[in-house]
C-alpha cells in the first residue's frame, strides 16, 4: 500500500484534524499544533504513516513521575505485602 500524503494547505490546523479523524489517531489539540508547526517549518506535507508513527511513538511515553519516585523506608514499612503471610 503507497504511502499517502495528507495535504495541509493553508490551515494545516483543519487538515490535521480531519486527518485525525479520519485516521483514528486520537490525536491531542497540543499535539495537533504541534504537527501543523513541525511540518510548516519543514514546507512539506506529512504522510499517512508518519502521523501514525507520531501516535505510536507518543503512547510510548514515559510514566509519570510520581511512579518513578522511590518509596521511603517509612512508607514501604507500612505498605502491606498481599503475598506474605
């Protein structure tokens, strides 16, 4: 299948978002400006697969940060183990 370009033309804002809808990407309004930006700086159209790959790449994100905050003595002594007897 042919990679398909999605033209932007003068509202690159309107056609990510049809494109979005289109393509069931579940795009962001942030994320959306963000493309419309990139890829008016780069004067050229994004295709079909690149827009996908976006997505993709941002569920990839990291987690948040309070899960990559290390757990104290204090708290991980009054945290139960379900597995323990």
């Amino acid at each position: 299948m042919p990679l398909i370009a999605v033209p932007l033309g003068d509202d690159a804002g309107a056609a990510l978002r049809a494109a979005n809808t289109r393509l069931g990407l579940a795009l962001s309004a942030d994320e959306i400006d963000y493309l419309a930006r990139t890829y008016s700086d780069l004067g050229r159209d994004p295709t079909d697969v690149e827009l996908m790959m976006f997505r993709a790449g941002q569920l990839r994100a990291p987690p948040p940060q309070d899960l990559l905050t290390p757990i104290s003595s204090s708290t991980a002594s009054r945290r139960k183990n379900p597995c323990s007897a």
